[in-house]
C-alpha cells in the first residue's frame, strides 16, 4: 500500500463530484481503470456473488482480503472496499480485519450500520480509524447509514435521523457519509448542508442526475452492485440460450473479442 493513495483518495472527494463503478475482482478492477475510473471501489454484494456467496456479512473474511489483494494489485489507483458491517459485533475483531485489510492494499473502507444501533457502528469506525494509524495510513472511512435502505424512520424523520447519525459517525473519526436509497434533491441538499462529511449517495431510480447532484454538494456517487447484476443477467441468458440452443449470443450488448480483454488485462 503506497501512502499517497489514501491523500490521493482523500482528495478525491474535496470537490466535484467523484463516480465509482464498482469492480469485484481484479479484471472488474482493470476494466474500471481502462474506462477512466480515478480509483476503484469493490462492491459487497458483487464480490460474494463472484465468489458464490449472498451479500450480508456471509462471505468468508479470507475471500474478502484476497479480493483486496488482488485489486489492489491490479491497478495504480486508490482502492477502496467494502467490508459491509465489519463482518463482527466486536469492534476490537473489526479493527483487527480492517489491519488486514490496509495491510492488503485498501486505502478506504465502507462500513455500515444496517439495522443495528448507530453507537455499534461508531465503535467498529473508532477501532478502524485506530487499526489504520497504527499503520501510518489516513484510511478513509465511509461511513453508510441505511436509514433509507431499510425504512429505519418515518419519513418525515429521515433527514434528521441521519444527521443525528452523521455527527456520531464524524465525531467517531468517520471521513465520508454514505445515504443508499435517497433520492430527493431536497434532502440531500439538507444533508450536503449539515452533515459536515462529504456524501455518498448511490445510483438508485429517480435520482437526479449526475450533474445536478454535483450541483447540490454531493461528492461521491456509486454504481453499487449494479454492473455487476446487468453482467450477472447477461451471463445467465447467455448461459440459457447455448443450453437451449447451441448458440451463443449477446443481446444487446456487445462482447469484448479475446485480443481486445487480454490487452486490458495486459500488466506493465
């Protein structure tokens, strides 16, 4: 891990509006740097499926760390990963994993609360804040809240449960807010305006466009697991139409050929 990947990352999101499209493994990290991502962020949800697993703190802790190492050596980019709710209860555990996560290349880290107490979450972002400057690196710690993800308040109530959320996770040493499932550009501007972290927000139906949340403060925007269920989708069909058939076809997207993949797959 080079030092100059976490204050690259860091700067990353000090303005303008940062799009990740989430990679799963090396050659998703590849093609993400190919396509001009400045850095590459894992998607939960798509690294388990990759490794035959469901998203929700299943996936072994040691798939999780060769994932890591593997992208991080894939690319020249900031590498940042997400290790969903820690993967533990014990903030201590969680401290321990995400040492070896940093240790595996990452420069940052999402992290979330789901469904569990908010103190929880603060505990396991003070334990990586630590683990990581033990390391002499400025890990970036997205904090997620899934307040919209999962109906934790009424409506009404959403904005202010998550800036309640926002100070605790600040104040903890988080350094980015992650708000999946907003979309109304009313409300993220009232989180832009006093969350005191840059926000995250994910690509979601009826989410302005990407302008427009570059208008209103927003600082980072993610693809989340969908590439990798439009590429889930076209490998099944594709998977069915040669059993039924015999014969292989793409719809309507167009395959990359052989020499074209290996030349982005080619290492320097």
């Amino acid at each position: 891990m080079k030092p100059e990947l976490a204050t690259r990352f860091h700067q990353l999101h000090a303005d303008g509006l940062l799009l990740l499209p989430n990679a799963w493994d090396a050659g998703t990290a590849r093609l993400a740097q190919a396509a001009g991502a400045p850095a590459v962020a894992t998607s939960s949800a798509a690294v388990a499926w990759a490794h035959g697993w469901p998203d929700g703190d299943a996936l072994p802790i040691e798939l999780v760390l060769q994932t890591t190492r593997a992208v991080a050596a894939a690319v020249d980019l900031p590498v940042t990963v997400d290790i969903e709710g820690g993967y533990s209860d014990d903030p201590a555990r969680v401290g321990e994993l995400v040492a070896r996560v940093v240790g595996a290349g990452a420069v940052g880290i999402n992290i979330e609360d789901g469904s569990g107490d908010p103190a929880l979450l603060a505990a396991k972002i003070a334990a990586a804040r630590q683990a990581a400057a033990a390391q002499g690196v400025d890990l970036f710690v997205n904090a997620r809240t899934d307040v919209w993800l999962r109906g934790l308040a009424e409506p009404a109530r959403r904005v202010s449960e998550t800036l309640t959320r926002a100070a605790r996770y600040r104040a903890a040493g988080a350094s980015g807010l992650f708000v999946p499932g907003i979309t109304d550009a009313g409300e993220i501007a009232a989180i832009v305006g006093d969350c005191g972290l840059p926000l995250n927000v994910l690509a979601w139906t009826g989410l302005p466009e990407a302008g427009r949340l570059r208008a209103l403060g927003v600082r980072r925007l993610s693809a989340g697991s969908a590439i990798s269920e439009a590429a889930q989708g076209l490998v099944l069909g594709m998977m069915k139409q040669f059993l039924a058939t015999g014969a292989l076809g793409g719809g309507d997207t167009a395959p990359l050929d052989y020499r074209a993949v290996q030349a982005l797959m080619a290492r320097r």
